[in-house]
C-alpha cells in the first residue's frame, strides 16, 4: 500500500479518514468492496485509509486500484513484533496501575460512566507507557492477583497469554492515534479494534467520530472462539504454543463487549445496514436518535446486461461467492450438493472466491470434495468477475453461520438470480422483503433455511431448479426489489448527507 511522506501534512486535504480493520486494500469482498464503493461513488470529497492488521505477512497482495480521490494511506500491524525485554526492571507507575485497575473492573461490569482514561492517549503513551504494563513490577503483580483471583485453577500461562494479546494492540493504537493526523472526518467501518483507534484520534482532536457496523463485532468474536481457536490463528504468533480456555475465552468476549460499549459511547453516529442490528446496538446502550440504518447497496446498471444476456433454461449451477473460511460453512454447501445431484445429475456447485485467508480451511474442503467424489461437480474457481459468474447460474446461495447483509445477494438479484440463504442477518430481509408493506408483497426471491442444515439447503435448491414457474417468480422479485429499494444512489445520499452535516459544523446527530 503506498504510503505517502508524513501524514500530518495531509491533514487539510482529507476529508474523510476510514479506519479499515483486516480489510481494504488487501481483502476481496464484503467490508471491502463497502469501502471501495463508498470512495468511488463521492468523488467529490477526499479519503483517507488507514488500514490495521494482524501481522504484515497476512496480506501480501492489494486487491483493488486506489481512487483517485484516496489521497492518504496508512497500514499498521498490531502483532507484528515481540515484546521486548527489559532486564532493569521497572517499578511502574502506582497512579498508572490504580487507573487500570479501574478500567479493569469496568470492562469486567461495564455499568458505570466510561472512565477517562480509556480515551486519553496520554495516559497510554505517558502515565503508562507499552514498557510499563508489559515489563513492569506493578504490572506483574496486576495479572498475578487477577489471576489468583479469578482462575487459579486454570494453567496460569494461558491467562497470562490472553492479557499479553488483548491488550496489546492498545497502545499500538494509542501510538497511531498519537501520530496519525485524522480527517475532519473520522469513519470506522467496524467497532473492534479500528472503532477504538476512531474513538482515540476522535477524543484528541474533537472531530467528529461515526461508524458502520456491518455486522455486529463482538457477536462475530463469540462465533469464532467456538468455531475455530482464533486467538492463536487469527491474532498473534505469540499464542502459537498456548491452549485457551473457557474462562480466558470469555476474557475476550468481555473485552470486546466494553470494547464496542466504549465506542457506542464516543461516536457521533453509529450506523447498521439493517434494523436487527441496529436493535442489538441500541439494546447496548446506543441512543435511538443516534442509531441509523443505512443498507447495503448495488450498482444496478452494471449488471442490466447480464440480465438481457441470460438464457431462457434455468442453469443447474448454484453458486457461493464468497472467502473460503469457516464462517461460510462450505462444507455444508459441499453436503448439500451431495443431495442434490442424486436430483439433479448435472448440477454444479460453484465455490467463488479467495481461498488465502484460512489455508487449512480451503484444504479440508478440497480434501472433503475429494473424498466424497465431487471433484466434477464442486469446482472451486477462486476470485472471478461476478457478472461471468451470475451469467451461468441458476442461484446464488449464503451457507454462512453470520452475516449481515450479503452483496452478493444484492449483486444475484440485480443479475436477475434468485437466493437460498441461511437465516442470518439481514438476509430473510433481502429474500422475502421486509422494509415496508409493498417490499413483503413482491414476494419471495429465494428461500430461507437454517444453519448447518444440508437437507433443506438441498431441497430448496432443488425445487427451485426443477420448478422453472416458481424461479421465474423468484427473479421477478429479486430484480423489482433490488431496484427499488437496493440502489446504490440512496446510499451514496444517505452518506453525503451524514458527511455534509459534520463537515459544515451544524449540530452532531
């Protein structure tokens, strides 16, 4: 990613800065392609990214072609270094410690006022500074007594692991916020560990703070501690040789929790893509007059053609575009087709899209294909443009156990492909309507099933392939809804009117 020479000379020039946590440039699809969108379509003002990632050797490649309006880039990587070592020792500050005993106790509760110190950025580069929490006496004896306190009768190394990992990435935070000049605009495009960044420069510079949750974060961290061991893959080498546990576990879901509760707490406008969502986030303390839905959105015209150019047969190609990760329940598309081609004997089921960002993932699916004999009829094509894809399918298909609200669904219905999903986020939404009365009786564009159920996945796929009245209904109100309710200039408006308000001075919302 270029990197241009000292950020505080861009300053004036950005009008907008998005923090972009593991994903644009380097990551294809999903949050991504919302920001590049975004930049694209208001043309008119100037961007900023800053990117924060794991460790620089997780992403190699950019994805996409800058905007001639990106005028500033960032890239930062939490895990990238050890710890140092120290062996002077250091007492550490007894003011410093007892602040953090605070901030501990209202991560653990988070009922009180946020204490202040969680969004100075002197009190992290100053009162207590990375050395001093991660070498320090007091800092030695905090843990311990957390520990003693709380699971002595776990292995005290993974309680140990667990506090060196989630807290450090915050002063590497509390470093870029120190350093980075921000926008008259600052905009995370997630809570996490970018929405704490947003709410850091926002607190040491007074501009005004928003963001967009996708999909709820600390929801997804839950559903990945059950799903994969994500904090030794996905965060730090540190954890490579360490087991977790249940209660170091629930450290992370608590950290996490306070993590968003703090963000909710400092932005101007926080902004979901649907209206569950944005329940969960007032339910979380978010004020209703500051919680704003703003869907997600689709270029339309662009694939008007594809819809002249289709064939008058149903193809029997059912595809998944999306990353090959455990989130997507591949495996359980994998399953399904297993079923449906003892229907349907030419049916092909089409895996669409990268395949680097969980390798042993990708491979226990092409092992799975293998060993069930449907190399033929599962092919995995890797990133393809979308429109050659919705050209030849007959439907587009989520198998995921979370999303929030899918473009490529969004992307199906303007191509004219009906969807079967898995009930999650805003995709019952999308596929039977919901957003007023005259959305609901468009009718169905797909089907809905349940998580992990290759059964009813199978059997949608089937009626829908084999019932060319029932597709036809189905593409009638995909295409009527995505036009009218999905379009891509309401979003672009919706956003400009956020963006103007803040940047002529008038009241934050």
């Amino acid at each position: 990613m270029k990197s241009y020479q000292n950020a505080k000379q861009k300053q004036q020039e950005v009008d907008v800065t998005i923090l972009a946590e593991g994903t644009y440039p380097f990551v294809l699809g999903g949050v991504s392609s919302w920001i590049h969108q975004l930049i694209t379509g208001l043309s008119d003002l100037k961007f900023g990214v800053i990117f924060l990632g794991s460790r620089k050797e997780d992403y190699t490649e950019i994805k996409y072609q800058p905007p001639k309006n990106l005028v500033h880039t960032e890239e930062h990587y939490l895990f990238d270094s050890e710890i140092r070592s120290n062996t002077k020792g250091i007492e550490g500050s007894k003011e410093g410690f007892e602040e953090i005993e605070k901030n501990h106790k209202w991560f653990k509760s988070g009922t009180d006022s946020i204490p202040k110190s969680i969004c100075d950025v002197n009190f992290y580069n100053k009162t207590v500074d990375e050395d001093q929490f991660f070498q320090s006496k007091r800092a030695w004896n905090f843990i311990n007594n957390q520990y003693n306190e709380n699971c002595s009768d776990q292995p005290f190394i993974d309680y140990f692991w667990t506090v060196i990992s989630t807290h450090m990435p915050i002063w590497k935070i509390a470093k870029i916020a120190e350093e980075s000049a921000p926008g008259r605009i600052i905009h995370s495009a997630s809570t996490g560990y970018a929405g704490f960044l947003g709410a850091l420069m926002s607190s040491k510079s007074k501009h005004p703070f928003i963001v967009t949750e996708h999909g709820i974060y600390n929801k997804e961290r839950k559903i990945d501690l059950l799903m994969a061991d994500w904090i030794q893959d996905k965060i730090s080498g540190l954890l490579k040789q360490h087991h977790t546990i249940s209660y170091t576990n629930e450290q992370w879901v608590k950290f996490f929790n306070g993590i968003s509760k703090f963000i909710y707490g400092k932005a101007d406008q926080v902004i979901s893509i649907y209206d569950g969502a944005r329940n969960f986030q007032i339910s979380q303390g978010v004020p209703s007059q500051k919680a704003k839905v703003i869907p997600n959105s689709v270029d339309v015209e662009r694939f008007k053609s594809v819809v002249e150019q289709r064939s008058l047969k149903i193809p029997k190609v059912i595809s998944l575009l999306g990353r090959v990760v455990s989130i997507k329940d591949i495996k359980t598309f994998i399953k399904a087709m297993r079923i449906v081609i003892r229907k349907i004997p030419d049916a092909e089921g089409w895996v669409v899209g990268p395949e680097d960002s969980d390798p042993d993932y990708a491979k226990e699916c092409h092992e799975m294909t293998k060993t069930l004999g449907m190399e033929n009829t599962i092919k995995f094509l890797g990133p393809r443009k979308v429109e050659d894809i919705f050209l030849k399918s007959g439907i587009t298909t989520i198998t995921s156990i979370s999303e929030a609200m899918p473009l490529t669904i969004l992307e199906g219905f303007a191509a004219g492909v009906p969807a079967v999903s898995t009930d999650v986020g805003a995709c019952r939404q999308l596929i039977y309507g919901g957003l007023d009365q005259y959305d609901i009786e468009l009718g169905k564009a797909g089907e809905i099933v349940t998580i992990a159920n290759p059964t009813e996945l199978a059997k949608s796929y089937i009626t829908l392939l084999t019932d060319e009245k029932l597709w036809l209904k189905c593409q009638t109100a995909a295409l009527k809804r995505v036009r009218m309710y999905y379009k891509q200039e309401l979003f672009f408006q919706n956003y400009k009117k956020i963006y103007e308000v803040l940047l002529n001075g008038r009241d934050r919302f």
